[in-house]
C-alpha cells in the first residue's frame, strides 16, 4: 500500500457538505491557536519565576 488516497476516496471527500469540511478547518484553527497560547503562557510563567519582568 502506497498510503496515497484513491481517487475514489478523493471523490467521497469533495462530496461533502462544505460547513462540514470548513468545520474541520475552523477546529484546526482553533486547536493550533489554544496550542501556542499553552506555550507562550508556560513560557512567560517560567520567565517570571526566574525574574525576568519587563516592569
């Protein structure tokens, strides 16, 4: 098995409905900006506990 998708697969995928594919869009938007808040927030904890402030 190659793991590229057949173009029967392929078809199914542009059959359905556009909210549901925008949908998944959206949730990996929102996934990967929740992901980088976790990270620049444990960032700035580990920052202030070592001192570093800006004020």
């Amino acid at each position: 098995m190659s793991g590229k998708p057949s173009l029967h697969e392929i078809e199914q995928a542009e059959k359905r409905p556009l909210w549901r594919r925008l949908g998944w869009l959206a949730m990996i938007w929102a996934g990967s900006v929740l992901a980088l808040f976790v990270v620049a927030s444990l960032m700035r904890m580990f920052m202030n506990a070592a001192g570093l402030t800006t004020h």
